[in-house]
C-alpha cells in the first residue's frame, strides 16, 4: 500500500542576516499509511512542531528555508502554488494546534468558525452549513451544540475549546489529520476525554493521525509506530509495543526512564536526563546527543552516527542499549 504522506530529507533553516542558519528540522524521513496513527516524539524544541507547520506550509514566508519532499498521495505539498495548497488545506489535511485559546478568532463565534471551512470546502449554504456545524460539536461530544454556536471561545471550557478546533480540523473529513500537542493544556481527565475521541474518529473515518507530543503516555495508548527526535533529527522508529518493550537509543531509554511509576517504591527517585536540548553538539560532526548520554564514547563526538534500518525499526546511535 502506498503512503498517504511521504516526508523525505525535510530540513528547516531560520534565517537571520549576518548570523548563521538555526537548523530545527534536520533531515527528518517518515511516512504515514491510510487509517494509521504515527507518533513524533520528544522534548520541547526538538523540532516537532517546526516539523508540522513545514508540512502544513504554515511557516512564515520569510526568514525561514525549507529544503526536502513532503507529498501526498504522491503530490508534492511544498511545489503547489499558494492557491493550491489553501484548497487542500482543511478539506485533504487539517491541523489542531496547541493552545485553542489562542487557535481560535476570540471576536467570532464558534459557529461561524466551524461554518467557515464548511461554506469554503464542501460548499454548503448558510443554513445547511449551520446545521453540520451543530452536527459536528454533538459528535465531538459539546453539550447543547445549536446553543454553542452562538458561543465565543472564551464562554467555553479548555475542553470543549479543544473540541471546537477538532470538530473544524473534522469538518471535511481530511485524509490527514496533524495533532500538535492537543492535550497540553487540558487537566488529566479532559486530556483522556480527548484522546479517546481522536481514537474514535480515526477507526470511525479512515483518517491517518500525525500526533505529536512529549508524554510517553499519549504515545503508549493511541500511536502505531512512533518516531523519536531529537535536534531536529529522528534518532529511533519502532512499533509502539516494541519501542516501549526494548528502547534502543538511549534518549528514548532515557525517556522512558523518567516516567513516574505507580508500582514503585515510596520516595523512589524520578530519573532525569541530565542537561537540556540546547546542550548539543552539530549533527555534521557529532552524535547531538552525546554531550547528554550516559553511554557517550569517544567516537560519539568525533564523528555522526549512521543510520540502521532493520525490519521497520530505525536507530542512529554508536552505542544502543542492548535489546532485551
């Protein structure tokens, strides 16, 4: 079966006269199959949300330089013309953002905003498109939706803001759907509420998921391969089950690690990846992680590690932890 999203070689440069690039995505390769639900992972600044918004081509037009593929259903997403891509936008592949506070106009009602994509894609008129859009906050699980039309975003609840911009990003039943961190901002029971949802509309429509976040957690109940990264670069792929089974790279180790334990014994130590992301090393001549790793060698900043592909799992690392 072919992809539904192919992403090869992706690099994103910030630009900035008289000063060097700032590399945030770094050669990043993955593909996402129909109906299939794909993990980015890692710590904040790795170059997750950098990648999606390359994606989307939602990036600033300037100050920025994207080099690589990214195409869908064969189409190259970064060739079309800006016409083009606004009309593939919203109706082929949507995108929930972060914050919906923020995501969404704060002087324009839900409704008109769930209405907007409708009357724009599907070509719906004013009542029809009405009608769907009260359709949609019912399936997204809003109570009293006809009523939440009228509502503006700062009437609602996180939760149901979150749900708003699923059931716009769902208005056109997209083949793509990009997840950026939906539940960051939501408490623990809304966050389940919403992953539970997501789950739902994937096996109800056939839509592949790119979700991308920094809790294991997420990653464990609703992704089917999952793809770490760090530095702007994937460092390891698996399958979900076998990643958390025998973690190779020991970031992924490392962030699997510092998971708090239920069983655990009182007053057990949480551990912690010593440092932060922008402890690295160039990616053209060292392992960007090694300034960080316990079981950094000597060739781990000398030279860039290569990558290993070996049935559907992906590593760069000199020194993995060993498979159990």
């Amino acid at each position: 079966m072919r992809a539904l999203l192919e992403v090869e070689d992706l690099t994103v440069a910030f630009t900035r006269r008289g000063e060097p690039d700032s590399v945030a995505v770094d050669g990043v390769s993955f593909d996402v199959q129909p109906g299939e639900i794909v993990g980015l992972v890692g710590e904040s600044g790795c170059g997750k949300s950098v990648t999606s918004l390359a994606i989307m081509r939602l990036l600033p037009e300037r100050g920025n330089r994207v080099t690589g593929s990214v195409r869908m259903e064969g189409e190259s997403l970064l060739d079309l013309s800006d016409a083009g891509m606004r009309e593939r936008r919203g109706r082929d592949l949507s995108m929930i953002f972060q914050d919906p506070l923020s995501s969404l106009n704060p002087v324009i009602p839900v409704g008109l905003q769930v209405t907007e994509v409708l009357t724009r894609h599907r070509g719906l008129k004013k009542d029809a498109a009405r009608r769907e859009a009260a359709d949609l906050l019912d399936r997204v699980g809003i109570p009293d939706p006809r009523r939440r039309l009228d509502s503006y975003p700062h009437q609602l609840s996180g939760g149901m803001r979150q749900r708003a911009l699923i059931a716009i990003a769902l208005a056109c039943t997209p083949r793509l759907l990009i997840a950026d961190e939906p539940t960051t901002a939501l408490d623990v029971t809304i966050q389940a509420q919403i992953l539970d949802l997501l789950k739902q509309l994937v096996a109800e429509t056939g839509t592949a998921l790119v979700m991308i976040t920094h809790d294991l957690g997420v990653v464990a109940g609703l992704c089917d391969r999952v793809n770490v990264l760090y530095g702007g670069r994937i460092v390891e792929r698996a399958e979900r089950h076998e990643l958390f089974r025998a973690p190779r790279h020991p970031y992924t180790h490392g962030l699997l690690g510092s998971i708090p334990r239920l069983d655990g014994p009182p007053g057990e130590e949480l551990t912690a990846i010593r440092g932060s992301v922008n402890d690295n090393l160039p990616w053209t001549a060292a392992c960007a992680f090694a300034p960080r790793c316990p079981r950094a060698l000597e060739v781990c900043t000398a030279s860039t590690p290569e990558v290993e592909e070996h049935d559907g799992r992906l590593l760069r690392c000199f020194n993995p932890v060993e498979g159990s």
